[in-house]
C-alpha cells in the first residue's frame, strides 16, 4: 500500500464522520459524483464504496479523469461511477463490472467523441468503450483504469450486437 491510498482511506474516514463537507478526488471530480444512482436511491440499495474502492476510484481520476478534463477545458461528468454489487445487479451489469471496483466510469460532454480519442490517443487506461450512438458521436464512454496490468482495449458496444474491438 502506498501513501496515497493510506491518504484516501484516513480522508475516508474523516468523510464518514463529516458528510457536510465535499470529498474532491482532484480538483473538478467530487466522490459524491462517483456514488450517487438514482436507481440505488429507489431501490433502496446501499452504494457506500469501501476504502479500496475509493483509492481505486482516486488512480482513475488522477490518471484518467483529470487530465481528460484540463485536456477538453469543458465539464466531463460521471453518470456511473461505483456500483456496489447489489446495485450493479439491479441495473444488468456485467457481473465482471469494473465498475464494483471503483476501476471503471461511464462519461459524457460536449463533444464525447473528441473525449474518446483524446483518452485514446493520451492517457492510460484499461478499457475505453465507444457505447452506442453512431459513427460520429457514442452515446457515452466508458472508460477504466487499473493501477497495475492496463490492457488499453478498445471496444465499440452496439445495442444488439455486443462488442466489438475497434
Ligand atoms: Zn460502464
């Protein structure tokens, strides 16, 4: 474990205690972004990430996140971000889903596909989704990232027919 997880799970801790005040993973990304689901929500489910999940949730956005976002000068949001299992198993996620590590967001913005090549071409990752849409724009992106072992995969998801490698 290095210092920068020992920093995530002590911030953590302080988070649990003070929910007042916003826990930012940098400077634009906040973990609330990362946590919140409307279907959680409904459903009653708990979606409180744990420690690793949150440090995991860090790399991605330090690594990812961040620099995508200095990189496009306009807002990236996080419309999925951590899924705890019985989330994830609520909406018909893969039941691999990195996103129940705190590895993988689902993204969208102004111009998703100059996000998508920009992480292509720019950043680390492990996988990159172009997730529906058409040829021009994907509907969103999903992207991940792993501290260790990033295979840089890069699929396209066409409802219908699955997955693609592009
Ligand atoms: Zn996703």
């Amino acid at each position: 474990m290095n210092w920068k997880t020992l920093v995530v799970i002590i911030a953590t801790g302080l988070l649990l205690r003070s929910r007042k005040k916003r826990f930012m993973l940098s400077k634009n990304f906040g973990l609330d972004e990362f946590v919140k689901s409307s279907t959680a929500k409904q459903m009653g489910i708990d979606n409180t990430p744990g420690p690793m999940q949150i440090a995991n949730l860090s790399a991605l956005v330090q690594n990812v996140l961040q620099p995508l976002r200095d990189a496009m000068g306009f807002p990236v949001i996080v419309t999925s971000g951590y899924r705890s299992p019985a989330l994830n198993q609520a909406i018909g996620g893969a039941t691999n889903s990195q996103h129940m590590n705190g590895e993988a967001a689902d993204i969208v913005g102004q111009d998703k596909a100059k996000m998508f090549n920009y992480i292509k071409d720019n950043l680390p990752f492990d996988q990159l989704i172009w997730e529906a849409g058409n040829s021009f724009q994907p509907d969103w992106i999903h992207v991940s990232y792993r501290a260790v072992g990033n295979r840089k995969q890069i699929l396209q998801y066409t409802p219908g027919q699955g997955y693609k490698d592009i």
